[in-house]
C-alpha cells in the first residue's frame, strides 16, 4: 500500500479558523486533517498550533481555496 504524502496548507492557534477553512475545503472534495503541535517559542507556554494538512495531490487546489475564502472574509490571519 502507497503511503500518501501529506502537506500543511493552514495552521493558526485559533480551533474555530481552522474548522472554518477545513469545511471549505471539504465541500469542494478535498480531504483535511487537523494536528496539533504545541509552539515553542513566540507564543504562551499554552498556545497550540493547529495545522490543516492535505494530500500532496490537493495542495494547490486547497491554497485557492483558502486564498479565494481569505480575500472575500475578514479572517484574521495574523495569528
């Protein structure tokens, strides 16, 4: 079995952002994850970083979505 290559297509501390940008993703068939992984520096010893990852094969059609969502959205990316 071909081991599939997964890639970091958003992270942010804030869990609501990325459930927002995983079900934009997910309504247009692209399969996301979400990991966490604790930060170790630039943040509160208890902030987390939540990543989206995606299969390598979907990593630009996700980047335009996430791009398209940003541009007409107020997210706040800075985090």
């Amino acid at each position: 079995m071909e081991e599939m290559t997964r890639v970091s297509v958003f992270e942010s501390t804030n869990q609501q952002e990325v459930q927002l940008i995983k079900s934009k993703l997910e309504e247009k068939n692209i399969t996301a994850t979400a990991e966490n992984s604790y930060l170790t520096f630039l943040s509160t010893p208890t902030a987390n970083n939540i990543k989206l990852m995606v299969s390598l094969k979907d990593e630009q059609d996700a980047f335009k979505i996430i791009d398209a969502y940003i541009q007409q959205s107020d997210l706040d990316i800075k985090n």
